[in-house]
C-alpha cells in the first residue's frame, strides 16, 4: 500500500467504500465501514458534511462510476422506474440520516456537490440526485478548473526573483492570511504597474500555501442572481484548490457609478482570499479593507538588477547599469527583456550600450504610445536658427538633463524629497518660430523619445477629468523619463483670476496640478505657449526654464533659406537674401521650400525662384497676411 501514488491509494480506498455502500443498498453492511478514500473525506472536512451528507454523496458517484448501482437502487427502491439515487432511498438506506441534508441551504445544494433533477412533476424525495461534475472529477483525484469559471479567470504564476521591497509586501500579505484565527482580509494593492502588483500578489498567495487565479473586474456579471452564482462557484473552487482570488480592476472607469457598484457588490459578498489591484485607492467597503502601496522597483533595486543582469555582457556594458535605472523606471520583467534583447541585437562594446538604451526606451513606451504622440526626432542642433543666448539655453537644459542622476543623487541634492527636481521649460514664440524643432533637437540629443501631448484635448469641462487625463500620462511617461512637450499650453493656462465661482476655482486646481507634477516628474516637460503674456507670473516662477523664441530677423530668415532644402535637392540661383525679405517664421518657410519642390517636381525642372515665388503667394494667402508684390520683384 505504501508504493501506491497517492491516486491509486485515494483510487483503492474509493473502490473499498463503494463495496460497503453496494452491501447497504443489498441490506448486507459488512460490521464496519472502510475508512473513505482521502478526497472524500477531504471533501466533508472542507464544506463541514455530515456523515449522512457523506454517504448521499458517495451514492451518487457510485451511480456515475459503477453502472451496476443503478439496478440496486432500482431494487432498494423497490421501483424499476428508479435506477438513480433520490433523497427518499438515502433517507431509508443510509446511517444516521436527517432531513435538513435536503435543505437548500445545507451544504449539499448550497454548495452545488450534488444536483436535484426533478422530471414529471416528481416530489423532492423522489426527484433524481446527480453529482456535479468536477465534485465526480476530484473525489477520483483529478484536478482542473471548473469549466464555469474558464475563460473568465487566468492562473496567476508566483515570480522567484522579486526585488526586496516588493517581497516584503508580499509576506505581508501571506503573515495576514496565515496568522491563526484570523478571518481572510481583502488587500487592495495600489498602483500603476500592473505587473508588480500581480507578481506580489502571485508570491504572497504562494508563501500562505496558495495558488491564485485571476478576474478582470469588467468580467464580472451586472445582474446580482449572477454575481452570486459566481461566487459560489468561485468559493466552492477556491476551498478544492487552495486558492485566491486577485481582481484587476485597473481598466475600470471610476465614474462609471454602475461598473463601481458591480465591482463593489462582488467584494463585499465575496468570502475567502481576495486582493483587488487598482489604480488609485477604491472607496471604502463595508467588509475589512486592508490597503497596500505598490511603487515600482526602488532605483537602488532597478540599478541592483541591472548590474546583476549585465555582469556577463561583453565588452564591459556593465558600467552602464547606474545609467539605465537613473533613466528607466522600469519593472523587473521589463528590465529583463531590455537586457535580452540588447544581447539579441549581437553588438559589443558601446554599441551594445546603445542598443541597451534604446532596448530600455522601447519598453517604456507601449503605455505611453496610447495617450500621446510620439514624434521621431531627427533635428539637430545645426538645423535650429536662434539667437545665441536662446540656444546656449537649450543646452543647459540638455545639460541638466543628461546630469540629473549625479546631481540628485551622488550629490545629494534629491534627498529631500522629489517636488523642485523635475526639469521643467515654457517655450514661449509665434507658431512657427521653432519651438516644436527645440523639443526634437534636445530628445535627439539625449536620445531620449519625445512626446506631443495637445493639451486642449486633455482639458475637459467635467470637473476631475482634466487631472485624471494629465494623471495617466505622467504616470505613463515615468517609465521611461521621455520628454513631455505639451503644445498649445494656452488651453489650459493663462492669467489666475479671482475666484468668482466653482468654474474659476477648479481651473486654478487643474493649472496647479500640472505644475505640481511637472516639478515631480523626473524627465522633461515642456509647455509650449504663442501668449507668453497671458500667463500667471506665479506659474512662471515654478517653471525652470523659460525660452524665448522670436520672430526670425532678416540674417536668421536668411540661414533658414539657406539650409532648408535638403542638399540634395536640385535648385537654380536661389538667393538666400533676397527670399529674407519674406517676412514670415520659420515653420512657413519651410513650407513655401517643400511646395515649390512639388511644383519644380511637376515641371521636371530644378527648384528656382520663380516656384518658390508661387508657393510663397500661397502660403501668404492661407495665413491671411499681405504679401507686397514688391518683394517678389524679379524672382520670376
């Protein structure tokens, strides 16, 4: 017996107590009862079954295991008609029976062991008792989901290599669970990364013994009949399998009062193990509620990881490790396939350093990339026309940029706390003075990725919608430190009036939590502006940098000219000087270029002052500003 698996021994001690009930229905009980087979009695420890449920229990796997039981319950009941088990066979058959086992609530039905199929208006006594299936499945020791609950819950593997801090809020989770008589605390873990909080949830239910499996919170069904039915199929699954359930409840829109309140009434009559994984904190529930904050890994862990990970790359690409967590706030996972796909990428030396970087940059940007535009930044510092002082200003800011991981950190200068350290700019000129080409300039410079987020898109009349856009976005944008050029800035800014009403009071709110998470954001973020004038001197001295950029003079309209047509671009006696007398900006100037290019191009001739003299009249005419034919004189 004891070289049996644990199948075969359950197996053996199944067929035995079918022996024993077959002797009973036959009115021939040998004197003692085998003892059950362990699924069984693990079965009537879990759901509290008396021995009377037992044994109605066992009666119906016996008619699904053994076809011959059905002619001794015919014969037991003395009606051929029967060949099945009834609550008024076991009532006459079995020890120690007692008919509250027939009540709804008693844990046969209630728990959905066994099923009443009642035919031709049959009472309840006679009507034909079935086992479930998965209960007929585990009592001959086979586990699986139940198939009510596939597809709507996904197994949640425990991770082995967590970083230190998120694996003490997991044996937080699991010394809650485990500490003796105490009953099962929902955890709600709070946060951004999703990834962490399942990993934590995933470690925690593994360190209390537990597997866990989990829902999308919009699976959940609307009507309370269904909640009710999923949960006790859920309950019923969780107590066969050791099991916890983790609700993602992060794609959940908070102002959606029906989606909250089906959430809601699922946690508050769900019993057991359950961890709820949101955003921002959910509101407070009647049932105990225990609330952990989820951050990313720490950038000491991320650098740790890093180094870890790169200690076997060649060519020495281990010295970048303090530079990739200084940059990237990224998870565990996402750190790991950064490292694998640089090392797929067969560079050595500092190509594999950039191929790191920009392996480090694409993982940060899939949230990114659903909320904003992201812009492929190919300016250079040579194809931007400034004055001298406005550049130098742009590479500080670059400067400040690429710097800020030893200042802040080495430095101690971001010890005591992160509120004044994110870099922040206005960009404040005419459209079309450069200001967009400034942001490309400084990402392509810092090999950083830039994106465009149109402000007077995320603004929103509804009060709270205007934070929560902005929310999403920073949050996003974390990851990966990517520059935040937020265009149109007027939209949202101008000069602070005096609170007169709600309206007035919840703009200011909105300005100011911009700012507020510009200061906090570690990368850059720029507020582009064409009315510096119409913004808050109070704004202003929370920003860091303020650049101007202003209408190009005739010497910068000149360099413009000069440089705008690619070189190898066929042209004829174009004149730099004299296409400056144009007074127009930058953006427009390029163009009237591009125009008079396609104009050239339709006439299979090279590009002269004759098309771009058209394409100026064009652009002049689309911008509704007058154009004296006088500076177009002799160009045709």
């Amino acid at each position: 017996m004891s070289s049996m698996s644990p199948v075969e021994r359950n197996q053996s001690a199944l067929n035995a107590a079918l022996g024993y009930l077959r002797a009973t229905l036959e009115r021939q009980p040998p004197a003692e009862a085998p003892p059950g087979p362990p699924q069984l009695e693990a079965l009537t420890e879990t759901f509290g079954l008396s021995l009377f449920e037992r044994n109605v229990l066992l009666l119906c796997a016996a008619a699904e295991l053994d076809s011959s039981f059905a002619s001794l319950c015919a014969s037991a009941q003395g009606e051929p008609s029967r060949p099945y088990p009834t609550f008024s066979l076991a009532l006459a058959v079995l020890p120690e029976p007692h008919w509250s086992a027939l009540n709804p609530a008693a844990p046969l039905r209630y728990w959905r062991l066994i099923e009443v199929s009642s035919q031709g208006g049959a009472s309840l006594t006679g009507s034909r008792l079935r086992i479930d299936e998965r209960i007929l499945h585990y009592l001959t020791g086979i586990q699986y989901l139940d198939e009510r609950l596939t597809g709507l819950m996904q197994p949640v593997p425990a991770v082995a290599d967590q970083v230190p801090s998120h694996r003490a809020i997991a044996a937080s989770i699991a010394a809650t669970w485990t500490r003796a008589g105490r009953p099962a605390v929902l955890f709600q873990l709070c946060g951004a990364d999703e990834t962490s909080k399942r990993s934590i949830a995933a470690s925690g239910c593994a360190l209390a013994g537990l597997s866990l499996y989990a829902l999308a919170a919009d699976q959940i069904p609307a009507s309370a009949q269904e909640v009710a039915g999923l949960i006790r199929t859920w309950e019923r699954e969780a107590a066969l399998t050791s099991s916890a359930l983790y609700i993602d409840a992060d794609a959940i829109d908070r102002t959606d009062a029906r989606a909250v309140a089906q959430v809601s009434r699922f946690l508050e009559q769900a019993h057991g193990p359950v961890l709820l994984g949101v955003r921002e904190r959910w509101r407070p529930l009647q049932r105990f509620l225990k609330t952990l904050d989820v951050p990313k890994p720490t950038v000491e862990e991320q650098a740790l990881l890093w180094h870890t990970l790169l200690a076997e790359a060649p060519g020495g690409v281990n010295g970048h490790a303090a530079e990739m967590a200084a940059q990237f706030s990224l998870t565990a996972p996402a750190i790991h396939a950064s490292v694998a796909e640089a090392m797929e990428s067969g560079q050595r030396g500092e190509d594999l350093a950039a191929a790191l970087w920009d392996a480090g940059r694409s993982q940060a940007r899939p949230r990114l990339d659903d909320l904003a535009q992201r812009i492929d930044a190919t300016a250079q510092w040579d194809d931007l026309v400034l004055p001298p002082k406005e550049k130098a200003l742009l590479k500080t800011i670059g400067t400040h940029v690429k710097h800020r991981a030893k200042v802040y950190g080495e430095w101690g200068f971001g010890a005591t706390g992160r509120r004044g350290l994110g870099i922040s700019a206005l960009f404040a000129g005419a459209s079309g003075t450069g200001k967009t080409m400034a942001a490309e300039v400084l990402a392509n410079d810092l090999r950083l990725d830039l994106y465009r987020i149109d402000l007077s898109s995320v603004v929103s009349k509804y009060i709270g919608e205007t934070e929560k856009n902005l929310r999403r976005v920073f949050d996003a944008a974390e990851d990966g430190g990517a520059i935040l050029f937020f265009d149109e800035a007027d939209a949202l800014f101008g000069k602070r009036s005096e609170v007169k009403d709600s309206h007035d009071r919840y703009a200011n709110i909105e300005i100011n939590y911009l700012l507020q998470r510009m200061e906090s954001y570690r990368g850059l973020a720029v507020l582009a502006t064409n009315m510096r004038s119409a913004l808050d001197p109070a704004f202003l001295r929370r920003i860091r940098f303020v650049v101007n950029f202003p209408f190009p003079e005739t010497a910068q309209r000149a360099e413009i000219w000069q440089r705008v047509f690619p070189k190898s671009t066929p042209t004829r006696g174009l004149d730099p000087d004299r296409l400056a007398r144009l007074s127009i900006a930058g953006g427009n100037i390029r163009n009237i270029a591009l125009n008079a290019a396609f104009l050239a191009a339709e006439e299979g001739t090279q590009v002269s002052m004759s098309h771009v003299a058209h394409a100026a009249r064009d652009e002049f005419a689309k911008i509704e500003k007058p154009l004296p034919e006088s500076d177009l004189g002799g160009w045709s």
